[in-house]
C-alpha cells in the first residue's frame, strides 16, 4: 500500500469515515479541502506517527499545507531514520 494509500485511510479514520477518501490526492489541501482543524492535525500527527513511525515535531504541523507536504516528510522521517 503506497504511503498515499495508508494517509488516506488515517485521514478517513481520524474523520470517523465522515470524509470521501477517494477524493483526497497529493494536491488537496489539509485545512481549505478537507476541512481540517487544529485539534484534528494533533489527531493526525499521533496517528501518522503511529502507522508510519517517524517523529513529528509541533514546527511540523504548519508544514502540513497538502496531502503532498505530508507524504513527503513522511518519507524524509523514514529515509533519515
């Protein structure tokens, strides 16, 4: 499963399903698109940590613009760790 598949499936599962994950791609933006709020990005960051095993920092989360910023640092966090 590709890092943007297992993404898709944290964001539907922090949204409780209440998000249409097929929608979402590299380009949708966390807050303007899907509709984010800061509490849900904490949500997301402890849950991105958890599937993924990187560490994310607080400076992290305003990084975390689109769909794309996240998966890359993801993939930063694992090529580094």
């Amino acid at each position: 499963m590709s890092t943007l598949d297992r993404l898709k499936k944290l964001l539907s599962e922090v949204y409780d399903g209440e998000i249409d994950a097929a929608g979402i791609t590299e380009e949708s933006r966390v807050i303007e698109d899907i509709g984010m709020k800061s509490i849900a990005m904490l949500y997301m960051a402890m849950a991105i940590e958890n599937e993924f095993g990187v560490n994310l920092t607080n400076d992290d989360l305003p990084k975390m613009r689109t769909v794309g910023d996240i998966i890359k640092m993801i993939d930063e966090r694992k090529k580094n760790a």
